[in-house]
C-alpha cells in the first residue's frame, strides 16, 4: 500500500503465474526513471527483499518495458 502512495507511482501489483504457482510477478508503472529509483531507495522496500531474499531460488528478473500499442 505505501508503495501505491509514492510520488510518481501510477501502478502496482503483484500476480500468481497462471502456470507455476510459485511465480509470482510484479508489474509496475511510474510517471518517470527518477520515480522508480526513488521507489528502490525506500525503507519498506528494501526491508521486504531483505525478508523475501532467503525464500527466493535466485535473484529477481527484471524487466523493463514501454507499452506498444
């Protein structure tokens, strides 16, 4: 929730995968670059990869998009 109260934060979400059941995504849209790194610099945020990190089976991929159509 704190994370969709951001300054520049127009989406975020997290989703199961229709096919593996232990993948979960995260989708998330900004307004800019400099709102998203911001985001990576909060408290909260880091808090939960340091307590999701030990249950994780290897590091997060990312993914950087812009929409097409």
């Amino acid at each position: 929730d704190a994370t969709r109260q951001e300054h520049g934060c127009i989406e975020y979400g997290f989703y199961r995968d229709a096919v593996s059941a232990n993948t979960v995504l995260s989708f998330e849209r900004w307004v800019d670059a400099t709102a998203e790194a911001e985001h990576w610099k909060t408290e909260y945020l880091n808090h939960a990869l340091a307590t999701l990190k030990p249950v994780l089976e290897g590091e997060p991929a990312i993914y950087k998009a812009a929409k097409v159509i």
